[in-house]
C-alpha cells in the first residue's frame, strides 16, 4: 500500500542529509527586471550526477538498507539521469547495478553512468529495455529501483522543494518538469504540506511538459492513464517517459495543472537560463521555467510575484545543445508576451 506524504518527503530528508548536496538558490535580477516579477532557481544541475535524481536514486536505497533488503545488485532502466543516479548511489553503498538505456540515449550520460561502474544494457525498445529490467530485478539477490513509481523516489525527489521552501518561505508558487511525474509528485507532496505561503494564501505547485511528448497532460484531461508506443522526439530526454505512473498519476493530479511547452519556447529558455545564470542547463531543467513564464503572463502586473522554478539537470550532450542553439534566441529579451 502507498504511504505517500509530507512526512516522507520529511523523512527522507533527514536520510539523505550530509550524503547530497544541498544545492544553491540563484537569481538573476536581470531576468527579473525583463519580467517584473521575482524568480529564484533551485539549482539541481548542480547536484551530485548533475541531476535531482540523486535525491531519489539513495533515498530509496538508503530505505531498502533500513528494512534490512539492501540488494547486492541495483537494477534500474533510465534515459540517463536516473541511470547516473543510482549507479553512483549503489557505488556510495558499496554494491553493484546494472542499467538498461535507450540505444538512442545521450553518449553524455552513458559514458557517465559507466564511470560510476555500472554494467549497462543497451536496448533499442524502450518497453523491451523496461521488461528486462524489471525481470533482472526480480533475480535473487537483486532489487528494481524505478525512476519514479516508488514512494521512495518519490520522497526523495521532494527534498529539493522542501530545501528551497525552508531556505525561501517567500516562494508562492513552484514549477518543476514533467516526465514519469516523479518530480512533480515530490514537488507537490512537499509544497502542499509545507503550509500557506506569503499572507495565508495556499501555495501553488505547476508542471511543464514537453508538448511533443504531453502524457501526463492527456492522462489529466481524460481522466485516465495515457501511454505512448515509443518516446516522442522532444529535445527534453528527460521528458521522453511513455506515461505517467497510476502512483504518480494520484499525486500530479494535485498539483495546480501542466504546462505544455513547444520545442521553440524550450529552447529559448535554456539559452537564456545558460546566458543569465552562468550554468549548464540541460533542456530538461528548462522546462519548469516554460511553465512559470506561461503562468506569470497570466497574472497581473502588480504585486509582484515570487515563483521558485526547479531546474532538474544540466547534463546534455552536443547533438542536444545543437539542437537548442540552432536559432539565437537571445538576440530578443525575454517577454511575458512571448510564448
């Protein structure tokens, strides 16, 4: 039975403490002054493996080492990110993982994954990769450490908003990507029970997704769970899952509602998020920085606002960033008008 709650984003907090970073809150008063209203940036691009998955990945593992379950070998499927995560994690705790990856997926992130001393399986199905995985993970001896449909993930991928909430209790509103929904999930498990915001008013918690790859989006609109053949060819990798989980589908339907954000809209923010913050980010961690723009262009000019935008990662490869900067964005400062 799932025991999804603050108290576990909580306590997985207290876990993981001292073992990941506890990563910066940037800003950029340039940024701000271009859309009149305050941003601050959870910065898990800087995180260990470059991404929040890290929180995730050993907060589980951490867990199953408490219950007296620690298996000897982690198997995980992942794009990249979570394949990076839990094999340094597993490393951390002295024991070995093997990871199934898209053939498709970033030579960056492979190569990184390996160096953490992962065995890894290449697939060209990203359902066969997560069959196998799944089925290695039922082994003796072994143990599956999902990206997202794990309450442990879960919790642990709601540190990062809870960290940003203690160090910034002026936030109103937080907006984190959308894939699995394991983010969001922990993101809105952690906001909404950190109570009221600024003046009593409940806080908000919003998702952006790729519109190329809108599962969650079309699984909140038709009220049930909606799953792709194969990953769609966003330039957000980390956004390509086939659908949410049923467990991360009952927790993102709590949230404030999904932004769905175009290719052209993606890549205009990871410039100008690179640009202004003087960070790697990949395109990925942008799109919650879509989605606040999508919803800042909705309120009124005054009060000011002040949103917390959670940027996921920063490891992309070059045939990515080729992608991204193949039009100059940064020529036209950013506007609220602007898509």
């Amino acid at each position: 039975m799932s025991l999804l709650s603050s108290a576990g984003v909580d306590a997985a907090s207290a876990r993981i403490s001292g073992k990941v970073l506890r990563t910066p809150v940037a800003a950029s008063r340039t940024l701000d002054g271009f859309l009149g209203h305050n941003l601050l940036f959870k910065c898990e691009n800087l995180q260990r493996v470059g991404a929040f998955k890290a929180r995730g990945a050993l907060n589980t593992l951490l867990w199953m080492k408490e219950q007296g379950r620690l298996p000897q070998r982690a198997i995980a499927y992942s794009s990249g990110n979570h394949a990076q995560a839990v094999a340094w994690a597993a490393a951390e705790l002295g024991i070995q993982s093997e990871i199934y990856m898209p053939e498709a997926s970033s030579a960056v992130k492979r190569a990184a994954t390996e160096a953490y001393g992962a065995r890894l399986h290449l697939r060209a199905s990203r359902a066969a990769m997560e069959r196998e995985a799944e089925a290695a993970g039922a082994a003796p001896g072994c143990a599956l450490v999902p990206p997202y449909d794990h309450d442990e993930i879960i919790h642990g991928q709601g540190t990062a908003a809870a960290e940003a909430l203690e160090d910034h209790p002026e936030v109103e509103a937080v907006f984190a990507p959308v894939g699995g929904g394991g983010l969001l999930s922990g993101t809105t498990l952690a906001v909404k029970g950190a109570g009221p915001g600024p003046g009593g008013a409940p806080r908000l918690v919003f998702g952006g997704e790729p519109l190329l790859a809108n599962d969650a989006a079309r699984t909140l609109r038709e009220g049930k769970l909606f799953r792709w053949d194969e990953p769609q060819p966003t330039m957000a990798d980390g956004a390509r899952t086939l659908s949410l989980s049923e467990r991360t589908r009952k927790i993102v339907k709590q949230a404030d509602g999904i932004f769905e954000i175009e290719e052209e809209e993606l890549a205009r923010w990871t410039q100008w998020l690179t640009h202004l913050l003087k960070q790697q980010i990949e395109p990925t961690g942008a799109l919650g920085m879509a989605a606040a723009a999508r919803w800042l262009a909705q309120q009124p000019a005054r009060p000011r606002r002040t949103v917390l935008v959670i940027l996921s990662g920063g490891n992309a490869d070059a045939a990515t960033m080729r992608r991204v900067w193949q039009t100059d964005h940064l020529a036209q400062p950013p506007d609220l008008k602007l898509k």
